[in-house]
C-alpha cells in the first residue's frame, strides 16, 4: 500500500469516519501514533463495533494508513453519524490536537469537510 501511494501520488479524496474513541482509520488512540501504513491493533471499543458484530471471525488487527498519508491528502470528508458520536464529535470540535484522540489532527489540514446527522449533533456546543 506504501508502494503504490508513493507511486501514484497522495490520495484525492480520504473518505474517514469518526470512532467513538476518537479514531480514525484505525488509528487508535495512544501514546504516540504511526506515521505511515501499518498494521493496527484494534482497541476493545473498536472491536465492539456494531460493524463487526455480524462478523464470523471478528479481527484483532487492521491494516490501516497512517497519519501521514491521511494529511496527504488533497481533501479530507469525515463522516460523523449516530447519537453514539455526540460525545467525540463535542470533543473534536474543541480542536484540541492530541494523540489520545486521533481524529484531532485532522485540524492540520487544510481541506477537510465534515459532514454529520443531527443525531450526532444534537446538542453540539461550538466555542470559537
């Protein structure tokens, strides 16, 4: 995967969604995160992911891109949906950038868009 996107140039579109835990392609949170495509370990909250819970053989790890290639991107949509994302997305929306909460890097990049239900957004409180 490294491969082909140093071959053909950074992703146009990074089509992203935002986990309960603040992750975002696989990229969970932690002390430090990685740079490039690795594989992840999933966290328990990820596992327990509606998703996989129809899954036959639920994984313990997830071939994912790194922050890097997520910044490279030319443009950035992240999805937020779900009373379940109420929580994150207040807490992304404080644009506080950590690693313990990997969605927030996201607000280093100059062309992303977020788009949300008003499940997810019922209640969100915006301070600039």
């Amino acid at each position: 995967m490294r491969a082909r996107l140093e071959r053909e140039g950074p992703i146009d579109v990074c089509v992203l969604g935002l986990g309960t835990n603040g992750h975002i392609a696989m990229n969970e949170p932690a002390a430090s995160l990685k740079p490039t495509v690795h594989v992840a370990k999933l966290t328990a909250e990820t596992l327990g992911h509606s998703m996989l819970a129809s899954s036959k053989k639920i994984p313990s790890f997830g071939l994912t891109l790194g922050m890097t290639e997520i910044l490279a991107s030319r443009e950035i949509l992240l999805l937020v949906s779900g009373a379940s994302k109420r929580e994150p997305l207040q807490l992304f929306m404080r644009r506080e950038i950590t690693t313990l909460f990997p969605a927030s890097f996201l607000w280093l990049h100059p062309n992303w868009t977020l788009l949300c239900d008003r499940a997810a957004a019922e209640g969100l409180v915006l301070k600039s």
